[in-house]
C-alpha cells in the first residue's frame, strides 16, 4: 500500500495516478499558458515568515467566524463544479468531511450531487454559489431554492462571464456532465471546446450584461448575505460592498479565466484597504500550507478558501480524504502560529511577516 500522503503536494500526486487525464487536466489546469497559475506558488513562497520567541503559545486558538458563523479554523471550500469527476460520492463526501472539520463549504451550482441532497448531508454550514443568469426569474429562484433548503449565504461568481480559453481541456475534447441543478433547464453538455459555435452548455445561460446596479438588486430581493467571488482590485472590492456584498472573496479563479493576472495574495492588501470594514475579505488560490493560510490572515484576509486541494482529497480517499487533506492544514496552521508566536486568529498580524527580502528592505531604507 502506498504511504499516506504527508502534504497537499503529495495528496495531487496520488490523485493524479488515479484519476484518467482529462479529469485530472480538467481539475489541475488553467487558462491558456498558465503563467499566473506558476506564478501564484512563486509568489507565496517568497513571502517571508518571521519566528518569534519566548511568548506563551500552549493554548492556541484557531476558531473564527464569517459573517457570523463560527468555524473551527480559516479554511474553507471554495465552490467548484462537479466534485463527481474525483469520486462517486462527490460533494456528498466533501460536505461530511467539511462538517467534520467544523467548517464550511461553498457548494457549486455545477455540483454533480443536487443542492437539496447535498444540503440534507451537511452537519455544518453551507453557502451557494451561482451566477448571474440572463432569466432574472431563474437567478432569483436558484436563490430562493438554497434558502429553502438551508444554505446561509449567496456566493454570487462575478469572473466567469465569459468562455474561458483553457487548452489542456481543447485538446482532451473533454465535456464535462451538466449539474442535476439544472435538470429542468435542458441544457445539453457542458463542452470546452472554445469556439464561438461550440455548444457552451450552462455557460450560455450565463448574463453577461451584469453591472453594479444589478448586485444592488440581487441584494435587495434576496434573504441571503451575499458573498461576491472574482474580485481583484480595490475599486471592484469597494463598489461590490457599496453594491450591497457583505464579503467579497479576492479570487482569480484559480488562474482558470484570464492568464498573466496578479496572483490574489498581491491584490489582496490593496482590497482590503479599499473595502474598509465594510465586507469581509476572504481569499483563494494556490493555499497548500499553512504558511500560506497565515499570510494571508496576516494581509488582512479573514479566511482562505481551498478549491484544487478538496479534489486531490476526493481522489485519494473520498470522505476521508477530505477530511486528512484538512487536518493536514489544520495541523500546518497550527504550528505556524506557535512558531510565529501567535496565539490566536486575530494576533497574526502584518508583523507575522517579513516581506518579500530583508536584504530589499535594507536597500529601501538606503
Ligand atoms: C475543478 C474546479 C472547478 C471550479 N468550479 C467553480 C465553480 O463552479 N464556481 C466558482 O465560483 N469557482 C469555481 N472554481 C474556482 C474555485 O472556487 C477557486 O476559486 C479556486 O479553485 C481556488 O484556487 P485553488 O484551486 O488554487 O485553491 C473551480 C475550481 C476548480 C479547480
């Protein structure tokens, strides 16, 4: 029997052996050369770490809360469609394994499992992603459907208007299964064949004429809080809260929509200075340590969230390996915080960190 996997590295390599390539491609791929998707690992891992001595860290503290939801530590699913192509159980497995860590998952209106069944399996907090669609009526009743079935927030993705242009899924021809949430839509296949006669599936229901003023309806009309997802630049994360979001998650898609991007820990200072208190400001893309959760915390984001990492989890063992796939980070974040003399969410700081070089810093002083 091959050796547990030690780390979220680890976790890709095995899923890789055991998924067949397209899926894999689907999952572990970006859009065209898939510049920013390198850069995201460079840029986190230049971001240094400072250790602290002598503070008390023997009772540490890594419970949160968003948007008022305690969860046992920052690190929550991301939404992503079709958890069905890592394992049959699919997003029934990685809402149990989620509840078992005591944190929440962002459930993809593309999920392989119906919202209504995946919602009956939670035992912890969920939230619904969906987008704007062109039928008000049905961007309204998608809402309404995950309120009535127990979902506490609205996940509304503003960066996936469009087709994007990812070449490993061109070239494996891959189609992927429409979401059972969309059952009574009659859409056909969802291809990634990018072209402007392919057949785009439940991207053509997608509008693409949303503005501002239509998240200040959306707010308006739905019960839900409402969390914006694709935000990159100060101004977008300001007009969103002033638009009505009440958390604004800094993402790029995991580099799967427009290439050669900022990675989202560059962008996400800038956010949240602009944001101001108003939302609360999360992050995704490229989490695999637990350094990485703490720079991020320490840059001003509430919490992280995980997309890629939930599949290598699902591949390798389902429920289950979700579930060590978490407390691996849980475990990373953990000590990190005790090294870096933080106790508590709250105390990791700016000063958590040392930029990107000391030997920069001492050339900028000059
Ligand atoms: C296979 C896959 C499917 C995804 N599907 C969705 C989706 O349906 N809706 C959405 O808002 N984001 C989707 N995402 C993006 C994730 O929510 C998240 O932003 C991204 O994966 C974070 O980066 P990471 O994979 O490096 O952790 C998907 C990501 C992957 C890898």
């Amino acid at each position: 029997m091959a050796p547990d996997p030690v780390n979220i590295f680890e976790y890709e390599e095995i899923a890789k052996k055991q998924l067949n390539k397209g899926d894999y491609d689907f999952i572990a791929g970006a859009a065209t050369d898939e510049i920013t998707l390198r850069r995201t690992r460079e840029v986190l891992d230049s971001i240094i770490m400072k250790p602290r001595m002598m503070v008390d860290v023997s009772q540490l503290d890594l419970g949160t809360t968003v948007l008022g939801q305690k969860i046992s530590f920052p690190v929550m699913l991301a939404p992503a469609g079709n958890h069905g192509a890592a394992h049959m159980e699919a997003e029934l497995a990685t809402v149990r394994a989620a509840g078992k860590a005591d944190t929440l998952m962002v459930l993809s209106s593309h999920s392989a499992k119906t919202l209504e069944d995946v919602a009956e399996a939670a035992t912890g907090p969920i939230w619904f992603q969906q987008y704007f669609f062109k039928d008000r009526e049905l961007t309204l009743g998608m809402a309404a459907r995950a309120k009535e079935a127990g979902y506490s927030a609205l996940c509304l993705t503003l960066d996936a208007k469009i087709v994007p242009k990812r070449e490993r899924n061109i070239r494996n021809d891959y189609v992927g299964p429409v979401s059972p949430n969309y059952a009574h839509l009659d859409l056909g296949t969802h291809s990634w064949k990018f072209a402007a006669d392919a057949p785009a599936g439940p991207s053509d229901i997608r509008d693409q004429a949303t503005t501002w003023t239509d998240l200040e309806w959306l707010a308006g009309e739905t019960k839900l809080p409402i969390v914006v997802k694709g935000i990159m630049t100060g101004e977008d994360g300001r007009r969103a809260a002033e638009s009505g979001a009440k958390a604004v998650i800094v993402s790029n898609h995991g580099t799967r929509y427009l290439d050669t991007t900022f990675t989202t820990i560059e962008v996400l200072p800038e956010v949240v200075e602009q944001v101001a208190g108003k939302a609360e400001v999360y992050m995704d893309g490229g989490i695999r340590r637990g350094t990485d959760i703490v720079k991020a915390l320490a840059l001003g984001a509430r919490s992280v969230l995980l997309g890629r990492p939930l599949f290598w989890g699902l591949a390798v063992d389902g429920e289950d390996g979700v579930s060590s796939m978490l407390e691996i980070l849980r475990d990373e974040l953990a000590a990190t915080m005790g090294m870096c003399g933080r106790s508590s969410i709250d105390s990791i700081d700016l000063d958590t960190l040392g930029g990107i070089s000391p030997l920069q810093q001492l050339f900028d002083r000059k």
